[in-house]
C-alpha cells in the first residue's frame, strides 16, 4: 500500500471518529427535561388529588355592650310620682288615663296574649339572700316542669356574692334575669323604693352599675333587657326605655291558689314581689293545674 493511501485511510478513521463522538455528545444534550414532559393517564390509573387544609372560618367576638346615651332634654318635664297602674279584670288593661297617656309610645308589656299557644308569664323579685331557699325550690320546680320564669334582681341582690350561685344557676337553667333597679323588700315585706324621688343621672347610675356586674358574671356582650318597679313614674318609664329596658308591668294579681285559678287568660303576666315561705308550695300546685290545662310557662324574651 502506498505511504499516500495509508494516509488518506488515517484521515478517514480520524473524521469518521469524530463524527460519532460529535453525535453521542448531542444525544446526550437533548434529554428531555423529566418536569416538562407530559404526563399521560393509562387506564385504571388514578392521579392523586393535591390536598388543600381548608383555613378554620372565622370567629366573630360579640360586641360588647355599651352604656347607652341618656338625653336629659328628652326627660325634662316629665312627670315623677307614681302613677296608678291597676289594671282591670275584665279586659285585662290599664284603668288609669295618667298611665295610658304616659305608655303612649313606650315600650312596655302588661300581657302577651298569643293565638295559637297558651302561654303564662310568671316573674319574682328578688332582693334578699335570705330568699335564696325559696329561689331554690321555685327552681326545682321549674327544672322538674320544663317551665321558664323571670327574675327580676334588685341592686343589692346582684352585687351580693353571696346569691352569684343562684344567679348563675338562673341564667344557666334558660331562665330570664330583669332589673328592678335599686330596691329593698324588708321582711314584712315592705319595699324601700327610692327610684321615683332619685334624680335621672342616679337612676341611670344605679342601673349601669348593676349591667356592669351582670357582665362580670355573663360576659360583656350580655346584659338586662327587661325593667320592673312596684311604683313608676312617668320619667322613670322613658329613662327604662332610654337605658334600652322594655318595661314589665304585673296583673293585679298573683295567681297561684285553687280560688283564683279561673282568673288565669293566655299571655297574662303575673309578678311576684313579696318571697313569702308559701309561695313555692303554691307554685308547684299551680304549675301542675296551669300544665294539665295546656298551659306553657315562659320567660320574658324580645
């Protein structure tokens, strides 16, 4: 072989070399990116679903509840002595003209007769703790007949810790707790009532303090909404209403004995001022008459 062809062939083995590393570095170079391909489904297979936590919904916190503004122009004028709230047995309303006129776009309930429904509305004044035995046996009793009541607490009754168990058993059996203000019943049942000779700023005072304990008990966004005073006076029913109480008057009387049973009519309010050691006895017999007959006790609501 000539030295010419010799060289010719170790030229071509050289290119025909570099020819084949050149193609294995380009094959090398065009992988495919593994994150960029397609991904196809076969049959039967199943992708797993990417799992979202859903964020917890939001909680609302309750207002708490505010001192309501009281306008003194609103009240000035007004009449302060007691008005005269008897009320007939005949059409179960006020007798009086000074009373109707001093109701004329107050809030205010004396009876809540339904139409469909027999309902009673019973409610207690408590001012003493030396009541609390008594208040104890009218809870049984409600506990024991699915029956629901109103307790109207006087200023010294709520900020004694003493009765801050009965309270909250109250609140807790689904019963309503109102304000009669700032009040005392003796234990011949005599009431101390100051409300109507108080200035409106007292009133107003003596009121706020007792929603500021309610809410130390219940919590801020709580408080009172019904007001109930043995004596009232035209100023004091705005000022209730101003302080954002629906006013609760009573019948004229308590119905609890075999004698005046007949006397109860659907939605009637009555309302007990006087704890005296009976009443939990008579109670009892009357909720279990009132039951029997279709009646359903129920506390004060709006």
């Amino acid at each position: 072989m000539r030295k010419s062809q010799i060289i010719t062939l170790i030229i071509l083995f050289i290119l025909v070399t570099l020819f084949i590393w050149v193609g294995a570095c380009s094959d090398k170079s065009e992988v495919p990116d593994p994150d960029a391909t397609v991904k196809i489904n076969t049959p039967g297979a199943t992708t797993p679903d990417t799992q979202v936590t859903p964020e917890p919904p939001a909680t609302s916190t309750p207002e708490p509840v505010e001192r309501p503004e009281i306008d003194s122009t609103k009240l000035s004028g007004l009449g302060t002595a007691a008005l005269d709230a008897s009320v007939s047995e005949s059409d179960h309303a006020f007798t009086g003209d000074a009373i109707k006129a001093a109701l004329n776009g107050s809030d205010y309930i004396l009876s809540d007769p339904g139409t469909d429904t027999k309902d009673i509305y019973i409610s207690f004044f408590l001012t003493s703790s030396a009541k609390n035995t008594l208040v104890t046996q009218i809870l049984d009793t409600a506990a024991s007949n699915n029956a629901r009541f109103t307790f109207f607490v006087s200023k010294s009754y709520i900020e004694d810790s003493a009765n801050l168990e009965i309270i909250s058993r109250i609140h807790r059996d689904g019963h309503t707790i109102g304000t009669c203000g700032d009040i005392s019943i003796d234990g011949d049942g005599q009431i101390s009532d100051e409300q109507l000779e108080a200035s409106a700023e007292s009133m107003s005072d003596a009121l706020w303090a007792m929603e500021t304990k309610y809410q130390q008990i219940f919590g801020p966004s709580e408080r009172m909404q019904f007001y109930a005073a043995d004596r009232i006076s035209e100023r004091n029913i705005k000022l209730a209403n101003m302080m954002g109480y629906t006013v609760a008057f009573r019948f004229s009387k308590f119905v609890t004995d075999e004698g005046t049973r007949s006397e109860t009519y659907n939605g009637v309010l009555f309302q007990n001022v006087n704890m005296r050691d009976t009443l939990p006895e008579q109670l009892s017999s009357y909720v279990t008459w009132a039951t029997s007959e279709g009646y359903t006790f129920k506390a004060l609501s709006r």
